[in-house]
C-alpha cells in the first residue's frame, strides 16, 4: 500500500489495556478503604460494576460512556445514597494514577512510528474516550512527538465507528481517503468504521482465528507491530 498518513486507535492498540485497568482498579479499591468503605476485591469489583452498568444504559455511544470518575460518582451514590463528590473524585483519581504509572507501549511501537515519520507518513491517533485522559494518555506514553494529531470522541460527539472519527483527522492533516491507512485492535469500531469510509484497514492484536467477512473484514492482519513498516514504505 502507498499511504501518506497512517490513523491508528490508542487503546490496547499502542499499549495495552489489562494491566493498567487492573493497576487502576487496585488503586481505587486502597483509596476507598483508606476512604473507610469495607471493601474486598470482589465487593469492590461489584461497586464498580453497578455504577459502571448505569452509566452504559444512559450514555451508551457518548465520550462520557468510558469516564471512570462517573461510574464512581454512580457507584457512591448507589452504595451510601448520598453524593459524597469528595469520595468519588478521590476514587476517579486514584484510579488514573494508577492507571497512568502502569502504562508502556507495546513492543516496536516507537520504533515504527519513527520510521513512519522518517518517511514523511502523517501519524494520527483518533480514539473514543474524553479528551482529557486521552491526552495524559499520550504524554504518559511519551508520544507527543511521534504524533501529527489527536482527535478524541469527546471533541466529536460520535463514537467509533462514526465516520467523523476517521474524516475529522484526515481533514485537519488535508489528506484524503485514498492516501490513508487505519489500525486498531477492534473490529467492529476500528475496522468497520474505516472500511465503511473506504480507509485501507490493518488489525492487530486480535483473535487470529476469529473469522471475518464483509465489512468486518481488514485487508491486513499483522501479529506484530512492526510488520506496519512491511506494509507502509
């Protein structure tokens, strides 16, 4: 493929996102018995999950649907029947300190990015969640500097896979469909979006054996990183 510009999505596609959920999670269950809430894991787990389930039913297809500090906020609120703002922000806190000190990219990340700059491709991230973590995500990661631009859902009211997620980055690099490659890790929001759009499609860090067809369909898959520099010269 011949491409001047490469978008690709940030979580579990530059790194991953397990490890820095559950370094999350351990972070907000010490804030909240520190907070004096008399939790186990597994109680935790569920007053997460009560509030994350209410914020999904109400937001679903919004920025606001991944925000951590509303499902605590939901979560709080549920428990005590109170809003208690102090404990929710110290949760939703915790929680991204946490989540920010585990983070790194995956292997051949850097790497590659370099090379797509070396080679004058345009690199953009377009990713759903709120801005605001999106870009400590980035800082983080130390990829301000391998980047061209960052568009978040939050900025274009629309989830992957609307269509302005994937044309809103291309436009503001004037670039246009044809010259463009998108890679993600999720089917159904990076690689139906961009193959609804007509992007040339690359997935990775997906179930090699999972089948796809029509618009589910990637023309690349790769199993590593650093075989995008095989496929973008």
């Amino acid at each position: 493929m011949t491409a001047t510009v490469v978008l690709f999505d940030l979580d579990d596609t530059l790194y991953p996102y397990a490890p820095c959920k559950e370094a999350g999670m351990e972070a907000a269950l010490e804030a909240a018995r520190e907070l004096g809430y008399e939790f186990d894991r597994d109680a935790f787990d569920e007053f997460y999950r009560a509030g994350r389930l209410e914020v999904k039913r109400e937001l679903s297809g919004t920025a606001a649907t991944h925000e951590r500090f509303i499902y605590f906020k939901r979560a709080v609120e549920q428990h005590t029947g109170e809003p208690r703002a102090g404990d929710a922000l110290a949760l939703g806190e915790a929680f991204w300190e946490g989540y920010l000190e585990e983070m790194a990219l995956f292997p051949g990340v850097e790497e590659t990015l370099e090379t797509l700059r070396e080679n004058g491709v345009d690199v953009a991230i377009t990713t759903n969640l709120t801005t605001r973590i999106q870009l400590a995500k980035v800082e983080q990661l130390g990829l301000e500097d391998h980047i061209d631009v960052l568009v978040t859902s939050e900025e274009t009211g629309r989830e992957k896979p609307g269509s302005v997620m994937f044309t809103l980055p291309l436009a503001r690099l004037d670039r246009r469909v044809s010259e463009a490659v998108m890679v993600g890790d999720n089917v159904d929001a990076d690689i139906m979006g961009a193959n609804a759009v007509g992007l040339e499609t690359v997935l990775w860090n997906a179930d090699p054996d999972e089948p796809l067809e029509g618009r589910r369909e990637p023309d690349h898959r790769i199993d590593g990183f650093g075989e995008l520099t095989e496929l973008v010269p």
